[in-house]
C-alpha cells in the first residue's frame, strides 16, 4: 500500500518539467467522507501542488437490509494522493488515487420470534441466527474532485474538497450461521446466492462511487 503511494507521487513529480521548484509547504488536518487525519501539500509552482493524507474512519453504521439490522463496519483507513490545479488564487480542480486496505463489513443477527427473507425463502431465528457478509471492492481508484482554499499559502486557512472516487461495482459474499442442517443444504446456499444478488442490486449504487466532502483547517509554512 505504501509503496503504491510512493510510487504515484514519484511518478508525479518526473512528469512535471525540470524547472519545477517548490513553492511551499502546508499541513492541516480534515474531517469528512475519508475519516478524520491529516494531510500535507508541496507546491511545485504557483499553479501545481501535490497533496497526499491519511485518514481514519472508525464508523459502525446500522442498516436493515432484508428485514435484518445489519452493522456495517467501514474501511477504517483511507490514503489518498494527487495533485491540485488552481484555476484562481483558492480554487483548484484535482485528481489522483484514493487507497483503502479494508472492505465494507456486514453483520447481522436475527433474534426472538423474528424472521427473516434470504432469497425467495423465509426463516426463523432458530434456523438462522446470524448473517455476515463482505462488500469486496477495488483496493485503489481514481478520484477527481473541486476545491477551495490554497494549502501552501502561508498562514493559517479553511479548505473544503467536493468530489468522488470511483470504486467500481462491489461483490457481495454471504454466510450464515444457525441450524447446520438449514444453513448446510444445498436449498439454502442458493437462496444465500440470490440474498448476495439482492444485496448488491440495493448497496451497489452507493458504494461504487464514494463521496469525498472533506473539510479541514491548514497552515502554509512557505
């Protein structure tokens, strides 16, 4: 993952001319859709900075999907990488590539006299008891975004970013646990598979492209 980043920020600073020098220094931290963390910012000319941070995001989100409260554990580490064109003094346009080590999490647990719709078949608690999942997407991918506030200005200064990553289309994988005669036959994997197709047909929308709304307080050192 490191070496990834590495890599694109190197691959950066060869593609731009010789002449490049820098132009400052910013740090800052954010808050928003890639978690809480910091960043920092070279300029390479008045015009040209590339940017690169980190973020943590240890959120559990609960969602019922299927009759069923699941609690959707989120990547919990976002890196990202790029480089910012500014078209005016604080506005800038960017792109570059956003990291994530984790997939998306699903847990859920059926309880009491509740039941539960997997496939085109029914359950009760007592033939299942818990469904778990994974929501395997791209490990990296591109992102474009708008922004205001110029990192390297010296001083301190707000910055807000507007945009998105395009993670591709998740694959949904299921498994449940319960009675091992239910959860075991061959009946219940495939209504487990038509359960995977539903999930993916009702969260696939929202995970394929992944927001980027950060806002943050940055200090220019130049």
């Amino acid at each position: 993952m490191k070496k990834s980043i590495l890599t694109f920020a190197a691959v950066c600073l060869l593609a731009l001319p010789g002449t490049a020098t820098a132009q400052g220094l910013g740090i800052g931290g954010r808050v928003g859709t890639l978690g809480a963390g910091a960043e920092a910012a070279l300029g390479l000319s008045s015009h040209l900075v590339i940017r690169g941070g980190v973020g943590l995001l240890p959120l559990k989100p609960v969602t019922n999907i299927s009759g069923i409260d699941f609690t959707l554990t989120l990547p919990k580490t976002w890196y990202n990488v790029g480089v910012d064109i500014y078209v005016s003094s604080a506005m800038r346009i960017g792109a570059g590539m956003l990291f994530k080590p984790d997939d998306p999490v699903l847990d859920g647990t059926v309880t009491g006299s509740r039941s539960v719709t997997i496939g085109d078949s029914t359950y009760t608690a007592t033939s299942v008891s818990a469904l778990h999942g994974v929501l395997t997407s791209k490990k990296s991918a591109p992102y474009v975004l708008l922004g205001f506030g110029n990192h390297t200005a010296s001083g301190f200064g707000l910055f807000l970013d507007l945009g998105v990553a395009f993670l591709g289309d998740p694959a949904v994988s299921l498994s449940a646990e319960g009675d091992p005669t239910v959860v075991q036959s061959a009946v219940f994997q495939t209504e487990l598979r038509k359960e995977e197709a539903n999930i993916q047909n009702d969260v696939g929308t929202y995970l394929k492209l992944w927001p980027i709304l950060n806002l943050g307080l940055r200090f220019g050192l130049s």
